[in-house]
C-alpha cells in the first residue's frame, strides 16, 4: 500500500539549516544526508482532509492542465513580476515570472520512489499530483530495468533565499546568476519539480546523466507521465540556463506531449524566450 507524507505549514515544519557550495541545491550536513550524491554543486505544503479550498485547487489544476498550441499567451503578473495565479500547472516560471514570496504549494506529499538518503527532509515533498505520476514513471521505468533515484524536489523561498546568497558570495551575483535561482525564480518553489539522478553517475546532478541510459529513457519517455526535461542542452540561450537533464518539471500531460512533440520549452511555448548567458556547469538550479 501506498504511504503518503503530507504536511501543512511546511516552512515552519520542516526547516533546512544546510548551505549550498555554488547552487540551488543542499550541501554540508545534507551531503551525508544524501549519501553519495553529489547533488549539492552549483544548481539552478498541507494537510489533514481536503478542504473545499483544496477541491478549488484540483478543479483548478486540472483546468491549467496543458495547451493545445504555441503562441499562448503568458503568464499574468502583477507590476513587480509576481505570478496572479503560482499554483497553476502550467505556470512559466523564470526570471521574469515569479513565485510570491508567500507561496507555498497545497498538499506536499513524499512519493513513494527511491531517494539516495534517508529521512524526511524538506526536498522530499512535491505537490500530490506531480509526486502520483513520478511514483508511476518510476514503477515502468524499472519494469524496463531502468533504475531511477528521486533527489531534490520542493524547496520554500528562504531556502532558495540562502542559497542564491551563498553562491552570491561564492562567485559574485553576476555570475551566480548564470546558473543559480534567484527566490522565486526557481521551479522548485512550486513543488512541481524533481530533480531525478541514477546509481550509475553516484546519485549526482551531473549533465552525465544525459548521455548515460537512465537520462536518455527520461529524455523519451517523462512527457507521457506530465513531465518534461526543462533545461534541454540545445535551449540554453532560450531558458537562460545551463543544460540540466536531471530537472523534470511536471506541467501535466497535455503541455507535456505538446512541448515533446514540437521539441519547445516552455517559453517558446509563450513566446517568451529569454535571450540570457547561460554557464555549462554541471549543477542544479
């Protein structure tokens, strides 16, 4: 039987102390966390009974559940950037649209798929319908003897906070900005990004994982379970970031087949291409 994980008031509940090296994800004490990962390089909530609000939210969800063409229109924001509606599925988010920086997504879950550490840390949780359909790319993934590994999923605005700052630090915010979040800038704060690495490259977030056999099955196979690799190698100067095969991001199953079919991202998809430097690293944003 399936065990979910569901929490509410997640930043306060669950409060990561760890720094990152040079990205987005955790190092430090979350290094021996995860084992032998080496996720931690430079890298790009609720609970009990569903409540009408959350019923509101799946109608929601389903609604924004992917488009039919290119062309649509963006993302409405208010003046400062910030996304009128962050909880939508098929939301743009990037550095010109952003998550509030009160947001924090409904009903984060721990799917049930194989993680390289141990625990209950924070980046576990993604929001229930994109943790259901991983736990479902993982289940026939491994019926065809592919072995995948969930790493990093959601991650609160002051933790994508302290991390852009500490590679700030590091290397400058010039060049952190080349492929590190900004707070709110960053997929993860949305609970509908994974980033998923394999046995085969230790578990790292490494642009290895693209030509290894576990990346290239990704690469063919996430749009039918609602997810896309972001960060395509041949999209950088589009996204604005470096390649990342290991970055899913669930959009639901529509979008997905869509963006697949025409190989676009999304902000082709809005016409709303990013004309930003981008670094070659092998780190999560």
């Amino acid at each position: 039987m399936k065990k979910w994980m569901i929490v509410a008031g997640m930043s306060g509940l669950l409060v990561s102390t760890g720094c990152a090296n040079n990205g987005n994800e955790e190092s430090g004490a979350d290094e021996a966390e995860e084992a032998s990962s080496d996720a931690s390089g430079k890298n790009n909530g609720e609970g009990q009974e569903e409540t009408e609000g959350d019923t509101e939210e799946n109608a929601e969800e389903a609604e924004n559940d992917g488009r039919s063409e290119a062309g649509e229109d963006p993302p409405e924001t208010e003046e400062n950037g910030d996304l009128e509606n962050p909880s939508a599925i098929d939301a743009l988010i990037n550095r010109e649209y952003h998550l509030p920086s009160d947001y924090e997504p409904e009903n984060l879950v721990i799917p049930d798929v194989a993680f390289p550490f141990e625990g209950e840390p924070q980046k576990k949780y993604m929001r229930e319908k994109a943790a259901d359909q991983l736990e479902n790319m993982f289940a026939e993934a491994q019926e065809e003897d592919i072995e995948l590994s969930a790493v990093s999923g959601y991650r609160s605005y002051d933790r994508q906070e302290s991390i852009f700052a500490a590679n700030a630090e590091e290397d400058g915010e010039e060049e952190a900005n080349k492929y590190s979040a900004r707070a709110g800038e960053s997929e993860h704060q949305s609970g509908l990004a994974m980033d998923v690495s394999a046995a085969s490259v230790g578990y790292s977030l490494t642009t290895d994982l693209g030509e290894t056999e576990e990346g290239e099955w990704l690469e063919e196979n996430a749009h039918e379970y609602g997810f896309v690799v972001r960060y395509p190698e041949d999209k950088t100067d589009i996204t604005g970031y470096q390649y990342e095969p290991w970055h899913l991001r669930y959009v639901g199953k529509d979008l997905a087949g869509t963006l697949h079919e025409n190989d676009w991202v999304m902000e082709e998809y809005y016409g709303e291409e990013l004309e930003e430097e981008s670094s070659n690293g092998e780190e999560d944003k």
